[in-house]
C-alpha cells in the first residue's frame, strides 16, 4: 500500500496523460471489435468534437489544479475532515476516501446538474451527444468543467483527502468513465456481477437516453451502489436506447463545436411530454 501511496504522491503529469490517452485507445479499439451498436456515422468526425471538449476540461482542471494540491494539502495536513475522525488502516483509509470522493465530487454534483436548470444548462452538453462512445466520456462544457472542480474541491475539504489520494480517485474516474460510456457488448452476468458495485455501460447507457425519465437515472460516476441507495437506478434493455435528447433533435446543432458552446446561453428548452407518459382517463 505504501508503495502505491508514494507513487500517486507525485504521479508525473505524463502518466497522468498516459492514463487518459492510453484508456480511451484501449476502449476505442476494443469498441471497434465488440460493439453494441453498430453506428452509421463517421467516427472520426464524432471523435474530433469530443476531443476538442476533453482537451477543453484538461485545460480548465490543469489551470485550477494549484488550489486542489493547496487546499488538499492544508486540510490533510491539519488532519480536519471526516476522514481523520477515526484511525484506520491505509487501505481503509483509502476505500473510505473514494466513496466520499465519489459521493460527493460526482454523484451528488451529477445528481444536482439534472434538476437546477441552469447547471442543466451547462451538463446537456454531455446529453447531446447522439452516439455514444468511449470519447463521449469528457464531452463537457468548459463551465460544467469548472462547477464539477468546485465539488471536487468540496469533496477534499469535507474528506480532508490528502492529494495522493486525490490523484488515485482521479485516476479512477478517467478509466471508469471511460468505461462506462464505450460501445462495447459485455456478457450479461460479468456485468451483473461488475455492476453490484461498479458503474459499467449497461447501466450508464440508460442514463444518455433520449428522453426523461431514464435520463434522470443512473447519475453514477465509479459506484453503481449510490444510484440503488438513494432511488435513481433505472434498468432498461440497451438495444432498445436512443441517445441524445428529444429538445435537441438536430444532427448539425449537437456535432458543431460553435453551437455546443453556446448552448448553456440559450433559452431554457423544456422537456417534451408523451402521451405514455399521462395518465390514463379516470385513473
């Protein structure tokens, strides 16, 4: 454990990008030859668009790195946070701090992002996207970005994680994230098994459909278990997904890069309502 401890301590910034580069390829090539669906799209023109965003996120996470390494250093050094309530051993201390991480540097901003609209209006970005593969996985607005930085930072102040700690869960998202947004065809008892504890692209998938109420569902970023705790889990047959969503129906809108920037600034589009959605008469 100790080892594992000094080197994400100071985890170079090449490894860093190794992880991301080097697990959105394996996903990439993997997606090619297991795929769920089979898109008629150019994936490559796809990829561009989501790249550009995933360099825009790297941007903003690398500009406000500093006062994570600061803050997380200050709180771990005074031992504040829940994490110093009690002793533990390091590999407790570790798994404790991942779920707290998780919990609130992902799932609870994730959870939030779908019901205030204007933090909506900065996450639809993600829910654009109307081919989901490993590359949707950091299709983020630059300001949904900075407000996720800000519940990450939160995370580490109520946690009092210490930044190697940091860099293992960050680490973590990357791969799980990009996991959990590949075309790729699993068998359906290793992901049932997977899925008890963590998020994999059966469940998530169900999140990026189309059109509410499987959209709010499945706000999980590493552990599936948050969404069974606190009721938003949702399982649907993935073949039978659309995704993108219904207020943003146009192919060109959702692939420029000019109009996904502006889309945050744009009037509020109010969900669309179906008559299987209403109520039978009388009932």
């Amino acid at each position: 454990m100790q080892a594992i401890i000094d080197y994400f301590s100071t985890i170079p910034s090449l490894h860093r990008t190794a992880i991301l580069v080097g697990g959105l390829t394996f996903f990439w090539v993997l997606e090619s030859a297991i795929p769920l669906f089979r898109f008629e799209y150019k994936k490559w023109s796809h990829a561009w668009v989501n790249i550009f965003f995933t360099l825009t996120t790297i941007v903003v996470n690398f500009s406000l790195a500093f006062f994570l390494v600061r803050v997380s250093d200050h709180f771990s050094a005074q031992e504040w946070g829940l994490l110093h309530l009690t002793e533990m051993p390091d590999w407790l201390f570790c798994i404790t701090g991942l779920l707290m991480l998780d919990l609130i540097g992902a799932y609870t901003i994730h959870f939030l992002e779908h019901k205030v609209k204007w933090m909506w209006q900065f996450h639809l970005v993600h829910h654009t996207d109307q081919h989901i593969d490993t590359t949707s996985a950091n299709r983020h607005h630059p300001g949904e970005s900075a407000l996720r930085f800000v519940f990450t930072l939160l995370a580490v102040v109520l946690s009092g994680a210490p930044m190697w700690l940091v860099m293992i869960y960050q680490s973590l998202s990357v791969l799980l994230t990009q996991f959990n947004h590949s075309n790729i065809q699993i068998n359906s008892r290793v992901d049932k098994l997977l899925g008890l504890v963590f998020c994999t692209p059966n469940i998530h998938r169900v999140h990026h459909h189309f059109r509410q109420p499987l959209t709010d569902s499945n706000y999980g970023n590493i552990f599936s278990f948050w969404d069974r705790m606190f009721g938003t889990f949702a399982i649907a047959e993935n073949k039978s997904l659309q995704y993108g969503l219904d207020t943003y129906p146009d192919p060109q809108e959702v692939s420029s890069i000019n109009a996904i920037l502006k889309m945050p600034f744009q009037t509020y589009r109010t969900p669309l309502s179906y008559e299987a959605d209403k109520p039978a008469s009388g009932s």
